[in-house]
C-alpha cells in the first residue's frame, strides 16, 4: 500500500506499508542517498513474515518532497518520527543502509524510546575530511550536469563488477532509479553528510544495535564499522561477503541471513 504522508511539519513524504497483519510488531526502512524505497524489494518477503513494513522515499529522493536545503540529520530523524506519529507507530524497529543507517544512528542516540533496535547497514558515523571533500566533488558533478553528473560513479561504488555484469536489467533499473531522484534533494542531503558526527556520541546508545556492511565496501569499509560497533554498548558487525555499498542488493540472502538474528526471524 503507497501513501503519501504530509507530517506536521509541512513536509509530505512518499511511504509504502508491506504486510497487513496488525498484530505483528513495525520496522521502518531508510534508503541510501541516491535510492528509493524500491531499494528494499530484496528483503519484503522476507521481512513480512515476522513485522509490518514502512518503508519512504527520504525527503529529497524518489517521490518525496525536496524542500530547499541544506537538510541535516535532525531534519532526517524528525521525518522518521513524523511518519511514525503519522501512522500511529509507538515503538518500531529500524534497518537503513549508508544515508538511512546514519539515520538510525540518530534515532537510537535521540529517540530510543521509540526505536526498539536499529540496524545499521553500510555506514559510518564521522566525517573525516576525504569523506567531507568527497561530497564537494559529488555536489559540483551533479550541480552541472544534475543527477547524471554521479549515476556512473554511484554503480560502480554499489555493486561489484561481478554483480554489475551479471545483472544487466537489475543494473539498468536501478540506474533509473539514481536519474529519478531531484538534484537539489541529492545535493541538500549531501550536505547533511559533510556535518555526520555520531562517532563521539556512540556511547550513549542504550538500544540494541547491529552494523551490517558488504567486504569490498570502500566509503564504509568493514574496519569503519568494526570500530563504530566497538564504540556502542553491546553492538556487534556482521561482514556481507562478496557486496560492495549496497549489500542488501548485492547479496540479498547474505544480507538476509547476517540480520535473521538480530531481527528475530
């Protein structure tokens, strides 16, 4: 079921529910930047077994609102409040990768009477200044020639070469998907990235957290999150073998099972 939701702040972001059993507990999924809520059709089956499914476009992406920027997480972790208020969610459990991980990070930091546990996929929680000049370098590519200033580069950061040779026509829809999203959108979260600063805060986490991430991920490479698990209490990392950024895409039933656990299904 699609909906669009216009939250308290004026904001209207564009949602899907997956599995109408209203007794089953929520888990609300965050795209990565450049993604929609389309990138979370590998785990639906297999989430809907156990949980009722959120999943929304982040403000700036997909079919969302893309209010003027600069965004910041504050504004990213409000969102996710407002949808839960939306649909009258008092407590949900919360999966994001990359941009949507960092997300749940801010959640568990601020709203851990709302969040039950949170995973975290493909992230990290600093801003270090090879990742800060990174998103210059993306925000003046897609300043001059919008979206397709960065889609080439996104593909080849998301998925292995293996992936992206076997699977011309998955490829071929999820580059539409990046050419989808709004350039001011993209750019105004990006800008939310270059001020990340979770890392120092990690400590005050009091929710269950689990950080998933692919080996050959290059901008949150396994040892980033080995040590962003080592900074919060009880947190562990599962390691996605053979998957690039977007684990879950890369190696859906890889990814499925490093989180089964923690998810309880």
């Amino acid at each position: 079921m699609s909906r669009r939701v216009t939250l308290a702040s004026g904001i209207t972001i564009n949602t899907a529910v997956d599995g109408d059993d209203a007794g089953k507990p929520w888990i609300v999924l965050s795209n990565s930047l450049g993604a929609s809520l389309g990138m979370w059709d590998p785990q639906i089956d297999f989430l809907t077994g156990k949980y009722r499914v959120l999943r929304y476009d982040t403000r700036g992406h997909g079919a969302s609102d893309a209010p003027k920027g600069p965004y910041d997480f504050a504004d990213l972790v409000g969102d996710v409040i407002g949808m839960m208020d939306a649909y009258d969610i008092e407590t949900s459990a919360f999966m994001g990768l990359s941009l949507g991980g960092m997300t749940g990070l801010g959640l568990a930091l601020d709203h851990g009477d709302r969040i039950s546990r949170v995973v975290c996929a493909d992230g990290r929680a600093d801003a270090p200044e090879p990742f800060r000049a990174m998103w210059d370098q993306r925000m003046a590519a897609v300043d001059e020639n919008g979206m397709k200033g960065v889609v080439d580069g996104t593909l080849a950061t998301w998925f292995t070469q293996a992936w992206r040779d076997s699977n011309p026509d998955g490829l071929a829809a999820i580059r539409s998907m990046v050419l989808g999203n709004d350039p001011t959108g993209y750019i105004a979260c990006c800008q939310a990235l270059k001020r990340l600063d979770y890392l120092q805060h990690l400590g005050g986490v009091s929710v269950p957290v689990l950080y998933v991430g692919g080996s050959e991920d290059k901008g949150a490479a396994p040892d980033v999150m080995r040590a962003m698990a080592a900074a919060t209490p009880g947190a562990d990392f599962h390691e996605v073998p053979d998957a690039a950024h977007v684990a879950n895409i890369n190696q859906p039933d890889a990814f499925n099972a490093a989180i089964a656990n923690f998810l309880g299904i």
